[in-house]
C-alpha cells in the first residue's frame, strides 16, 4: 500500500508538471501566434497602402486618358465642322464657277452672232463691200450690244417690280442707243407697255404706232397691232379697231401667229354683227384680247439699278422720243 501510495503520488507531481509544461508551451504558441497575426497584419496594412495608391494613380491616369478623348472628340467636331463648311463654300465656289462660265460663253456667242450682223449690214448700197472693219471697232460694237442688252434686262426687270417710270427710261435709253434691230424695236414695244400701265394712253398708241411703221416686218408687229386693236376698240372707235386687225390679216409676217386668227375672228363678228344691226349701230360682239408681252431676249448681267421712283409717277412728263420710220434693216 505505502509503493502504491508512493506512485500515485509520483503520478500526481508528474501530472502536475506535465500542466504546468503544457501552460507554458501554450503561453508561448499564444505569443507567437500573436506576434505572426501582428506581422501579418502589418503586411497586409501595407498591402492595402500600396493598391490604394496604385489605384489612385490609376484613377488619375485614366481621368488624364478621359480627359484626352473628350478633347481628341471636342477637335474632331471641330474638324468635322470646318470640313463642312469648306465643302459648302467649295460648292457655292463651283456654282459660281460654273455661271461665270455659262455666262462668258452666251457673252462670246451673243458677239460672235452680233458680229456677223454688223459685218453683214456694212455693204453699200451698190452692191460693193464696204472696206473691213478694224478689230476695234468690231469690239467697240460688240461692247455697245452687250451693254445695250443689260440695260434693256435691268429695265425689263424696273418694269415686272412695277418701277414704270424707271423702266420706261431705261428702255427709252435703249432705243436712243440702238435704234434698229432687235434692241431699237423690244425697246419701243416695252416703252409702250410701260405708258399703258402709267395710264397713258395716247403716249403708248403713238409709240405702238411708230413702232408698226418702223419695224413691219418685226417680232413684234403682230402683237403691237393687236394692242392697237384693243385699246381702239376700248376707245369705242370701231373704224380704226377694223383698219388694225384688217392689217394683221394682210401681213404676210402675222400669218402664222396667233394674233392672226384672233384677228380674222373678231373682225368676222363686228361684220356680222354690223350687217344685222345696220351701219350707224355697229358693235362689236367681243373685244379683242391683248395678247401678253413676249418673252425678251435672254437675260445678260443687270447693269446697276437707278434710284426707284413710284410706279407709273411722274411719267406723263416724259417726253417720248419719236423713233426713226424706216424698216429695220
């Protein structure tokens, strides 16, 4: 009993000892555990530090790459803008190009053309060619057509803004340039456009009148009788509405236009209606329609405007000019 008593004993103590060991080894697993969990720790702070500050250096690098585009966008609109715009005005450019163009070669055809009638028309009256023209005096002629011509386009336009009494000058201008032709006889015919639409009558009978005179075998001479038809008959001066469309019928030149057929029906109703009511009440049944200016010779460059004036103001006082009684050669 005392051996047994002596090894449990022996027991007890070793046990004891075997705590106290193991209390101090797991002390000590404690405190490195806690100095590792502490370096860790400290790895890790540091870790985090640093993808904290590359992260912000990220950050900024790519607001600086946002930055870029934005501008690298702001400059291609910019380029894009400016492109457009440079198209348009190379467009713009190229058009007007284009009707420069378009208009020096109707100027050079228009003096080819006019050229050839002025050296048509300088043959003397035997039959022997005049002596040729020097080249300036072909484009002293020439400039005076093409300058003639504007000013009857600005007139021509004066008139359809109806500015008469301007256009009426700026035709009358004309005339006083040309005289015979083309220009000299739609000059005359438009001043006498201009006098009725002013109200003057008796003025726009004479120039029509001067105008059949001058040019019967114009392009006007059908519609210039015509008109003196209508305004005749306005008038009630029936006799002298007859003498007109009688000449429209007679005129180998009216012929074939319509102021021909227009002409031979009314006059067919005023004898009709003539034989039926007796001589001293003959009335016409219809009044003769004037017929719409024709179309003038293609527009050229408007010379410069002259200052506007009233419509139709003023121009009573005009003076007309008596144009010249010979044919148009």
């Amino acid at each position: 009993m005392k051996k047994l008593a002596i090894g449990m004993v022996s027991i007890a103590f070793a046990l004891v000892g075997c705590s106290k060991i193991t209390v101090l080894r797991t002390e000590e697993m404690q405190a490195v555990g806690a100095d590792v969990k502490g370096n860790i720790q400290m790895e890790l702070d540091s870790t985090v530090t640093k993808l904290a500050a590359q992260n912000d250096s990220l950050r900024s690098e790519l607001d600086s790459l946002k930055a870029q585009l934005e501008a690298s966008a702001l400059v291609q609109k910019r380029m894009m803008a400016e492109v457009t715009m440079l198209s348009r005005r190379m467009g713009d450019e190229s058009e007007r190009n284009d009707s420069r163009q378009e208009e020096i070669i109707y100027r050079l055809d228009m003096l080819l053309g006019k050229s050839d009638k002025i050296l048509a028309k300088k043959v003397v009256v035997s039959g022997a060619p005049a002596a040729p023209m020097s080249m300036d005096s072909l484009e002293r002629e020439a400039e005076k057509l093409v300058e003639a011509e504007a000013m009857f386009n600005t007139a021509r336009s004066d008139y359809h803004r109806g500015e008469y009494k301007l256009a009426y000058a700026g035709f009358k201008q004309v005339y006083e340039q040309m005289k015979t032709g083309e220009l000299g006889e739609n000059s005359l015919y438009w001043m006498a456009l201009c006098l009725i639409d002013a109200n003057q009558v008796e003025k726009a009978k004479k120039v029509f009148t001067s105008l059949a005179d001058a040019f019967p075998e114009g392009q006007k001479v059908c519609t210039t009788m015509f008109k003196l038809a209508a305004i005749y008959r306005a008038e009630g001066n029936i006799d002298m509405q007859k003498q007109y469309l009688q000449k429209i019928l007679n005129s180998k030149t009216c012929s074939s236009s319509g102021e021909f057929e227009q002409a031979a029906e009314i006059l067919q109703e005023i004898l009709e209606q003539e034989t039926q009511a007796g001589p001293k009440t003959a009335e016409p049944a219809s009044e003769p329609t004037a017929s719409a200016p024709d179309a003038a010779p293609a527009a050229a460059t408007p010379a410069a405007a002259a200052p506007e004036a009233p419509a139709g103001a003023g121009l009573e006082n005009t003076p007309v000019s008596e144009p010249v009684t010979t044919p148009a050669k």
